[in-house]
C-alpha cells in the first residue's frame, strides 16, 4: 500500500483524520514517531473535538512537521519549521479554499449528513491527498 492507499485505510477502519495521518506516517516509518503523537492527535476530529475549526489533517500534519523540523532548546532555528509549515499550510488553504474543517465538509454538515459514509469517503480522500503532500516535506 502507498501512503495515501494506508491514510485512505486507517481512515476508513476508524481512526480520525488526525490520527491518520500520524499513524499512517509512523507505520510507513519516513520519520520516527512516537506513539504519544497519534494520541495528542485524537483531539483533533471534526476539527477540534467537532467545532468544525483547524482540519484535523492540516493540525496533525503541521505536527509532524515540527516533530522532524522543530527545536528542543531556545537557541535553535526556527527557520526551516517556519518556511516548512508556512508552504504546507498555504497549500492545504489553496487546495481546499480554507483551512476549516465546517467549511472543508460544509455540503455534509448543512444537509446534517456529517456522520455519514459519502462525509468519511469525502474525508477520506482528503486524509490520503494531505498525507501525499505531506511525504514531500518530510
């Protein structure tokens, strides 16, 4: 299976987008993940918990990114995490025209159809082209 075919399957067998994401970079072992990561992103779902903010696959992703690019002291450089997450976030909003995840699914959440299997399909897509993406920054 390729990245987007794993995000796509753990998608669609009941993790979160977030989760996805993480957990489908852990498994596919482009950079080391520690399992605490898929845990921080459960809150992410619908996103945040169902708010309809931040897209849980733009949250998880800029994650990961700071995880491989991110500083563990106050002197180190920001620099790369910042032009990394800048360029992913910009193409995440251009792709989808937002970053929001009530707007990303606003024809499912209007028709009150958000718990659907067509709403995990459309997202499901999403969890898959995200993480194709976000393979090119990692």
């Amino acid at each position: 299976m390729n990245i987007k075919q794993r995000g796509k399957h753990n998608y669609m067998i009941g993790f979160s987008c977030g989760e996805s994401i993480i957990k489908t970079v852990q498994e596919s072992k482009i950079i080391k993940v520690p399992e605490e990561l898929i845990r921080v992103s459960s809150s992410f779902k619908g996103g945040i918990v169902h708010k309809g903010d931040v897209c849980g696959c733009l949250l998880s992703s800029i994650c990961l990114l700071g995880l491989k690019y991110g500083r563990i002291s106050k002197e180190g450089d920001l620099k790369q995490l910042d032009k990394k997450v800048s360029e992913f976030y910009d193409k995440f909003k251009k792709k989808y025209k937002t970053v929001l995840c009530k707007e990303i699914t606003k024809k499912f959440r209007d028709k009150n159809a958000f718990c659907t299997p067509e709403r995990k399909k459309f997202c499901s897509v999403i969890v898959g082209s995200t993480l194709e993406d976000l393979k090119k920054y990692l």
